[in-house]
C-alpha cells in the first residue's frame, strides 16, 4: 500500500522537471544578448541568389558594351603600338576600372541582399558571445552528437532537397530548350550569348524561387525549434520571477509595512482635527479647517468597521469632537480619499457640523 504514493510523487517530481512552459520576455532577451536567435541561412542564400542574378541580367547589356569597347580599344588601337612600361600601367589601370565597373555592382547587391535577409529575420543584432572560446566545442564526444543530431539529419535532408530541385529544374529547363543549342551554331556571337543567357536566368530564376520556398519552411522550421530551446520549467519560471519581480512574500511584507506606515501617519492626523463625524457603527471620517490657507474642509483620516473605531477611540483620547451623522459619514467615506477636500455638494452639510462643533468648543 506505501508504494503507491511513493510512485505518485517521483511521477510529480519528474513532471515539474520538465520544460512546459513558454520563454519568459527576459529569458529571451538573454538569449538575444547572446547571440542565440533563429533565422534560416537557406532563405538569405535564395535572396542573394535571385538578387545577384537579376542585376546580371538586366546590367548584361551595360557589361558586354563595357567589355567590348575595351577589347576594341587595345586589340585594334593601343596594343599596335610599342608595349613599353607606362602603356602596360594603362592596360593594368584601365583592367581593374572595367572589372570594378561589372562586379562591383553585382557584388554590392549580394551584400545588401545578404543585409537585407539579416534584417528582416533577425533585426540588428550585435554580439561577441558566439565569438568566445569554448572548451565543450573541442570536445570530441560532443562533437559526435553533433554529427549525429536531429538539426544534422534536418540539414542533410536540405541539401539533399536542394540538390534535387536544383537538377530537377536545370533538366527541364535544358529539355525544354534542346531544340536550341543547333540553333546556336548560325547564329552571330551576341546574339548566342543573349539566348544562352536567357535559358542561365530562367534556370537561375526558377532555382531561385525554389530555394526560396524551402527557405521560408525553413526558417518556420528554426523558429519553432529556437522557440522550443528556450523553453522552461514551472520552477524556472518562478525563479526567474523572484529575481526580477522579488519574492512574493517579501513583496507582501513590504506592502503590510507600507500599510503600516500610512496607518500610523492617518492616526497621527486625528488629534488635529477638528471633528471626527461617525456612522456609529461602521464609518468615520476625520476633518480638519484652517480658514487661513485651506478653501474648504479636508478628509485627514477615515476608516471602516475596526478602523472607525480605532479612529474614535484616538478622537476621544485627543478631546476632538465625534458627530453622528450615518448619511454624510458614508458620503464623506465614499467620495473623498485621503487629503481631499470636501465637494461642493457637501458643503452645507459640513458647514453646519463645524458651526455645532464651534459653538461647543465656544461653550467650553
């Protein structure tokens, strides 16, 4: 019979290990911190490679004039005349101008395309940590799960994914043109590069668009994965919460002598008022009028049921005058909070209290 509770708590024991619930805002601005964020490295490669190819495609025309005015510039003109040192510096100057006009611009739209990428799945992000040494990464035991892990298979599965589609299409679209390529041979030289290069776009499109699908997968794929790395226990999540918010009961505490404090600054105001008006039972609200700095009477303490009575009590001690009056004690109780001064509307009814309260402290 003793055995199964015994069951039942190590079941609960290894439940409340167990990471159930979502990550905390802080836990994931941690790992932010980190460096540790998802984003899916297929889905940059597609935008750069549909980017990359379709500034080669519309800029082809500017490249090949670039080329071929230089061609006929040095094999028709320069080159016919003596190769001295200051000519070979012109044809090597003049070189790297045209390579930086054609690949420079390619090269700047695969950066911006890569940044771009970054930045719609990650935001700005700067970090060092990913750069720290590690000793676990030299590992080599730990490194032989990584080898062999579900992110390895899921990767192996992507290329393999990609390879396919890449072939795929690059055979439908050859098998498409076959035709073509015997076409090619009468053609002039211009116009054989621009069909070549139409069937190179639409390859390159259509890969392109491809990988681009698959990197949208998978980065839904990193995400969910990320989402469920950073994942926590019940415990965790109470733990995280006494560091940020404090522990509940110390918190409780903390109120309880707040509480404290404002009761006993309130108790202090009673014995300088000038009248403390009573529900006899439940309510009692303390005034005090200075004419000479105050518009109207002020609210200096009240209180309800145990409270009222200790404000009576302290009223009594202090020789303040108490007045029962059940309908304005329960206004004065429900309308004014602490250090208010008295509504209009409650004007003529207070005024005819501390006119009693005066004459009696007159009498006396």
């Amino acid at each position: 019979m003793s055995a199964l509770p015994e069951m039942v708590f190590l079941d609960l024991q290894l439940f409340a290990g167990e990471k159930t619930e979502k990550a905390t805002p802080r836990k994931r601005q941690k790992a932010r911190e980190k460096g540790q964020v998802f984003r899916s490295n297929d889905l940059n490669s597609a935008l750069i490679l549909i980017a990359v190819f379709a500034v080669i495609f519309f800029g082809f025309s500017y490249m090949l004039d670039s080329v071929q005015g230089f061609t006929r510039e040095y094999l028709n003109g320069r080159l016919i005349q003596d190769v001295n040192v200051v000519t070979a510096q012109a044809i090597l100057f003049e070189s790297v101008f045209l390579l930086s006009k054609v690949v420079i611009p390619i090269l700047a739209v695969a950066a911006l395309a890569g940044l771009a990428g970054n930045l719609m799945q990650v935001g700005f992000l700067f970090s060092t940590e990913p750069l720290t040494i590690k000793l676990e990464r030299l590992n080599p035991v730990e490194g032989f799960k990584r080898i062999f892990s579900k992110r390895a298979m899921v990767e192996f599965v992507k290329s393999i994914l990609k390879l396919g589609l890449t072939a795929g299409i690059v055979f439908h679209v050859i098998s498409k043109n076959i035709g073509l390529f015997p076409l090619m041979m009468d053609m002039e030289i211009a116009q054989s590069i621009k069909n070549l290069l139409n069937l190179i776009f639409e390859m390159a499109m259509k890969i392109g668009v491809a990988l681009l699908a698959l990197g949208i997968l998978d980065y839904l794929y990193q995400r969910w994965e990320h989402e469920k790395s950073l994942m926590m226990t019940k415990q965790e999540v109470k733990e995280e919460y006494k560091q940020t918010e404090g522990d509940p009961q110390i918190r409780a505490r903390q109120r309880q002598k707040q509480r404290e404090m404002a009761m006993r600054r309130m108790m202090a105001e009673v014995p300088k008022a000038d009248v403390v008006i009573t529900n006899p039972t439940h309510y009692a609200v303390a005034l005090r009028y200075e004419a000479d700095y105050m518009d109207a009477p002020m609210v200096v303490a009240k209180g309800l049921d145990f409270m009222a009575q200790r404000i009576k009590k302290v009223a009594q001690e202090s020789g303040v005058t108490i007045v029962e009056n059940q309908e304005l004690a329960r206004n004065l109780y429900y309308i004014c909070d602490l250090g208010d001064v008295i509504p209009e509307s409650l004007y003529q009814a207070v005024a005819q209290v501390l006119a009693f309260v005066y004459r009696q402290k007159q009498a006396r």
